[in-house]
C-alpha cells in the first residue's frame, strides 16, 4: 500500500514537471514566432498592433459611405489595426477578421473585444450581485458560460472582470463592481479570471480577459463618474490594487487604465502604475489597454498640450493599446521616426500585443472563434439558464424578516404582486448587458405564477411608473414624478390580500456607466405608494432590486421583509421565487455597506479611527467627536450583512497562542451553532485589526471567509489560520510587510458583530 501511494505521488510530482516543461516550451516557442513575426513588420504595421478601432457597421453588410467607416475599412485591409471593439455575431466577426487576414501583406488576425460584462445572452447577476454570494464558483461558472456564448459569437476578448474598489453608492458603476473590500474583491475576480480564460486561451470556449480600471477609478471624487480621483499612495496600495495584483498573478490577459489621474497624473500617462509597478514589480507579461478614447483625454486634463506630446506620454508610460483616440495612428510614427521614442518602446507594446494572440490560437486559424452553428446551441441554453438561476438565488440578501414573515407558503394564499419592478422582463437583465435580448428575463410576478401551486391567488399591478421615454445605454433617463394613477388599485389588491410581495428600487439604466446620483434613495412615487400599502396590509415583503447600496430606512422602519435582489439577470424571476417560498434559505452577504442617507457616503467599515472616534461616555452631549448631528455614524447595513431562514449562534472564541513570531501561525477558533429549525447557510468571516503601525491602520480588515452548512441544532467549530503574511500591509515607506505589536481578532456572522480577542506579533 506504501508503494503505491510512493508511485502515485512520484506520478502526480512528474506530472506538475512535465506541464511545468510544457509551458515553459510553449512560451518559448511563442516568443520565437512573436519575434520572427515582429522582425519582418513595417513601422507601420507595428503602430497598427496598437490601434483598437470600435466596429461602425454590419461587416456582413456593405460599408457605410461616410468617410470614417470607408477609413477604417481601408486600415484594417492594410494591417493598420490590431484590435476591434463591438464587432458581433459569428458571421459578423468571421467577415472581420477575413478583411484583416486575406487583404493585410502579413495576415495578423484581430483581437474581437465586447463588453461582456456580467453574460452575452444569457445574464447572469449584475457583479455586485454576483459578489454578494461570497462563492467563487458563482463568479466562475457565469463567467465560464459568459466566455463559452462570446466565444461562439466570435468575440476573443472581454474588458472584464472590474475589480474597482467601491465606497461611495453615488457612483453608478458600484454596480460593475466587487463591492468595498480588496480581499472579498481578490476572491471574486481571479475567479472571474479564471472562469473567462480556462486553464487554455486557445481553447476556443475561453475569452481572454481584462483587469479595469488601473486605478482607482472607484475614488472619483463626489461619486461623479470620469471625475479626478485624489488618494494617498497607502490607500492605493493598501485597498485599491490588491485585486489587480491577484489578476496579474492569475495570468489575465490584458489590463485597461482608468479615466482618471492618481497624484496630478492621468493613469494612461502613468509610469509609476504601468512600468514601474504593473511591468516591473509584478512582472506582468500582457498588455495595457487605454479606456474609450482615453489617451487623448490627457490633452484634456491639462497633461499633454497636443496629440503628439499625449502619444509620448502614453506609450512611454506603459500604455500599450490605443482605444479609439487615433492618438497612436496620428503620433506614433513621427515619433519614432524622429528618434523621440525608441523602437524597442514600440516592440515592447507590439509584442505584448501579439503574444495575447498567439496565446488565443488565432495564427493557427483566425476563425477558431466564429462558429455560427455553435453560436445557435450555445446561447440561452437550458443548462446556461441553470447557472444563472442558481448563481441569481445565490446572490440574494435577506436584510430584514420580522416575525417570520418568510419563506412564503405556496399553498392556499392570495398574493398580491405590485410594483412596475415586478412586471418587468427588462429591468432584471441589467445595466451592461452585452447582447441580452430586450424583454427576455423571467419577471418577478413570472416567477412566483410559476412557484405557487393551483390554489393560490396572484394578482398583479403597477402601483407605480418609475421610468418613460428610451431606456438606452447611451440615453440619460427620465423619472416618473406624480403619476398615482394606479394607487387605487394597488391599494385595493393589498386589501384582499393575505401578503403583498412589493418591488422597489432602480431602473437597470439608473446605474452604470455615466449614471452617477446625487440621491440614492427611491425615486419617483415608490415611497407615497409603500405608505398607502401599509395602511391596508402590513403583512408586506419588499424586494429590492438595484445596481447600487441605497439609503432605505423607510423601508427598515417600516416593512416587515425586505429581500435584495440587485438586478438578477435572465433567470431573475424564478431565482426571487425560491427565496420567497423557502425552496431556497438565503445566504447572501453584502459586498457593501448600506448607508442611512446619502450625506453618510462615501461610507465603508474598513475605515481609520481618527482622534476622536467616540464620544467620551463622562461628557454626554458633548460635540467634539467625530459624529454627524442628526444621524449615527454607522450604516443601516454594515458590510457582510445578511440573514437566513434559519438563526446561528457564535461561542467560545479561542486562539492558539496569545504571542506569535514572523515565522509562526496562529489558529483562530469559533463554535457556530445553527440555532433554528432549518438547514441553513453562514459565511462566518475573519478580521483583524493592526492596533499600532508604522501609517494609521483601519479599524478592522477582511482577511478570511468560510462559508458553512448547518442543520438544525447542529454546531460545528471553524477554524482559521493567521500567518505573517496576513498581518503585512503596505508599510509608510511601501515596502510590504508586518509590524511587531498587538492585534485584534474577530469572527462573527458580519462586519459588525463579531467575537474579539487579542495577541502580539513579536520579532
């Protein structure tokens, strides 16, 4: 029996050995043909690598005669564009890519980039949502099904996952985001990574992915999209790159800079970001690509006085591919030409470039991803709309059940369904939708017709209009104000009704891109209509659906249940339903912290103390301490909030040492009782907090989670391991590493309510 297991571990070690050899030859002869291909290009040819060009017509159709589109035509032919954006449909980018590989003199295939933000077809939750979970498996396998439609839709290249560190709900992309924390946000995107990219790029099923934005764009100042961003370099380092380091780490493919300028200088002009830290310390072997016309928006920010200066900056600074600024195309060859930038600047871009395409199998056949037969049986698949279902179930948060007021029973109830939210088939999918079909998500009231048995009654209204005119991406939106038109009926259905399943909260065009808000509470007549309902029936369930925290606490006041369902993508219906009726325990956690109003924000819990964090108990009343007048500093739901069906009890914390040294571990303990009478779900979460260093430190840190199943009355003890490693920070000098001193403890059910104790790291 010994001998056997020797053999199997002397297989699995020449095995690892073998791929280990495998890869390095395969990367070795990759970057012998990369050569080989860069020695024999023009200098033109080499600025064409660099050009992402967006699509401006049907490929499979004519060319538009104005002369912008007869432009690009031309430079694809030519072999004067690396890259395409929004290009679609297989046919569509297969007649791309013949344009560039049978008409350019060295036939360099396209890279085909789309937003596939959250799904193509099928949509899964919105990444908020998806990072509500606390599962890396929901983020894998929606990023998996997201790769395996693009991919046979022709697209090869996704500008996902967003791994922006998020602490301000005014900003509307929070909900493109892994929410406030850099450790949760870690987990989930190189699980995104992973599932996009496989374990083979040139797996025709897998995308190469995207790591935005590099920096900090989360941090716009006010929650106001593009705006400038102003950080310290220990709040970079510390909170908004740790999810970049761990993409980079995970072999993404390509990173996108960000809109916005870190220290007076704009991220595609930052050698600090791209050479030094991105292609220096990490050594990081893809390539940056620019946001929408972005390079040229240098000349804008006051940081390059004209196209030219703006290409050096840029190029220079580690910026590799130009996203529809033509700044490269316009700056690139003067500036070589005239010895200003040197060649190997340019062949380094080049390179990384062409690497990412040798990677995807596009020299061995630049058709590989435009299967059109594919392309009918993969989209909207019975089995895609699985992994949507379970991943949108997964992501809801029961923030409130009074009185146990759910799970709903399916039998013999009269359930009215009001709320324009619910009716809706388009809301759900989201903003950032890809090619989702309009109108193709299963609705709320869908969801819970399909749930009940015969016996029980569903009605359904509007209650209230929240939007009108076009719901568009590139549209601004337009609230319904002082439409109460259909109250009456609303109020009539909730009097004949034993509960009222109420839905709240945002359009999907509300959030996203562009769509920064100064109030983040509900809007148009949501709230006037709510008060009407109570009045009538307080047996009522809000479901919240939104791409952002927002400033509820009418509805904690007030409402017995509130359900967050974010926006769920195309199986949102159903997934709403299993919760409501208990066919599925909730075991979301928040991603983010609920503020009670939005003058709180930005509010997040891994905050610094400040000198005078609390009043003094001795001088009641008194104003010197850092408070708000007219509301406590906490929010309505702190971060990693969520409830189940069932209740959990934490006891006997305990750790193994009360003194550790830099080269020991530490073994943190707690019992975690499931106290009610249903099998249930927690993500119990470990935090630490650094009392003493060489910069000021936050309160508490995220540095562990572990999500466990409990039946009734059972009790099991979860333990965690704490070594050097998670008590390093970025210290005052940047150098990472830990700090002799006290440290705090804590485990608990959310950020908030925790168990405590303390140890000492000692040299």
């Amino acid at each position: 029996m010994k001998s056997k297991r020797s053999l199997v571990l002397l297989v699995l070690i020449l095995t690892g050995y073998m791929n280990s050899i495998g890869a390095e030859i395969k990367n070795g002869r990759t970057a012998e043909k990369v050569d080989s291909l860069l020695s024999k290009m023009t200098l033109a040819e080499k600025i064409g690598q660099l050009n992402l060009y967006a699509g401006g017509w049907e490929f499979t159709g004519p060319v538009p005669a104005d002369a912008n589109n007869q432009q690009k035509y031309e430079m694809i032919k030519s072999g004067g564009v690396g890259a395409m954006l929004n290009v679609l449909t297989a046919d569509g980018t297969r007649e791309a890519q013949k344009l560039a590989v049978e008409n350019s003199r060295l036939g360099i295939p396209l890279l085909i980039g789309y937003d596939v933000i959250h799904g193509y077809q099928t949509m899964m939750p919105i990444p908020l949502g998806q990072a509500a979970s606390w599962e890396a498996e929901v983020a894998r396998q929606g990023a998996q099904v997201a790769a395996r439609e693009a991919s046979a839709s022709g697209v090869n290249w996704t500008f996902a996952p967003m791994m922006d560190i998020v602490r301000d709900a005014r900003w509307g992309r929070m909900m493109e985001s892994p929410g406030e924390d850099p450790y949760l946000a870690s987990y989930m995107s190189k699980a995104w990574v992973e599932g996009f990219q496989g374990g083979d790029l040139s797996n025709p099923e897998t995308i190469a992915a995207c790591a935005k934005h590099f920096a900090a764009y989360g941090f716009a100042e006010a929650g106001r999209d593009y705006n400038t961003v102003d950080i310290s370099m220990q709040t970079l380092y510390n909170m908004v790159l740790p999810p970049f380091k761990t993409a980079s780490d995970a072999g993404v493919a390509s990173f996108m800079n960000s809109f916005n300028e870190i220290g007076g200088v704009p991220a595609n002009g930052s050698e600090m970001l791209q050479r030094k830290l991105l292609k220096g310390e990490w050594n990081y072997q893809g390539f940056v690509v620019s946001d929408w016309g972005s390079i040229g928006e240098m000349i804008t920010h006051g940081y390059a006085a004209d196209t030219l200066e703006a290409g050096y900056k840029a190029l220079t600074a580690g910026s590799d591919m130009d996203m529809e600024a033509r700044v490269y195309e316009n700056s690139l060859e003067a500036l070589v030409t005239s010895e200003k930038i040197d060649m190997s600047v340019l062949d380094d871009a080049v390179r990384r470039v062409l690497t990412i395409k040798y990677d995807l199998g596009l020299f061995d056949d630049p058709y590989r991803y435009c299967d059109a037969d594919r392309e009918k049986k993969e989209l909207l698949s019975k089995e895609n709309l699985r992994i949507a279902r379970e991943a949108a179930r997964k992501s809801i948060v029961l923030l409130k059940n009074e009185n146990n007021l759910l799970p709903l029973s399916k039998k013999g109830q009269t359930i009215a369904v009001i709320g324009s939210l619910a009716g809706s088939k388009d809301v759900p999918l989201g903003s950032w939708r890809a090619q989702a079909i309009t109108n193709s998500a299963v609705s709320l009231v869908e969801g819970i017709q399909n749930a009940v048995d015969k016996k029980t009654q569903v009605t359904f209204t509007n209650g209230y209009n929240l939007t009108q005119g076009n719901r568009e991406f590139i549209r601004e939106l337009n609230i319904v104000e002082g439409d109460q038109s259909d109250f009456s009926n609303a109020i009539e259905l909730a009097k004949k009704s034993d509960v009222v399943v109420l839905a709240l909260g945002e359009d999907c065009w509300q959030s996203g891109e562009g769509r920064s808000q100064t109030d983040i509470g509900l809007k148009g007549d949501q709230m006037d209509l709510m008060y009407e309902l109570l009045k009538v029936n307080k047996n009522i369930v809000v479901t919240l659906m939104n791409g952002r925290s927002l400033a509820i606490p009418e509805l904690d006041e007030n409402i017995p249940a509130i359900l967050e369902v974010w926006h769920l993508g195309s199986e949102a219906g159903n997934a709403i339903a299993d919760v409501l009726f208990g066919d599925y325990n909730p075991s979301g956690k928040l991603p983010v912290s609920f503020p009670r109003n939005v003058g709180q924000c930005p509010i997040y819990y891994n905050h610094k103390n400040g000198g005078r964090p609390v009043t003094n108990p001795h001088d009641a009343g008194m104003v010197f301490w850092s408070h708000y007048t007219d509301s406590p500093n906490s929010p309505l739901y702190p971060f990693g909030y969520g409830l189940s069906y069932t209740s959990f009890e934490y006891s006997d914390l305990s750790i193994s040492t009360t003194e550790m040294g830099t080269s020991d571990r530490l073994t943190a303990s707690v019992k975690v009782k499931n106290t009610g009478d249903k099998t249930g779900q927690e993500t119990v979460q470990l935090y630490i907090r650094d009392y003493v260093g060489s910069v000021t430190r936050p309160v508490k840190e995220l540095k562990g989670f572990e999500k466990v199943q409990l039946e009734p009355g059972e009790e099991r003890v979860v333990k965690f391991t704490i070594s050097n490693e998670t008590l390093s920070y970025y210290r005052a000098d940047l150098s990472f590493g830990s700090e002799p001193g006290k440290f705090a403890v804590m485990i608990g059910g959310n950020s908030q309510k925790t168990l405590t104790t303390d140890f000492r790291l000692v040299d």
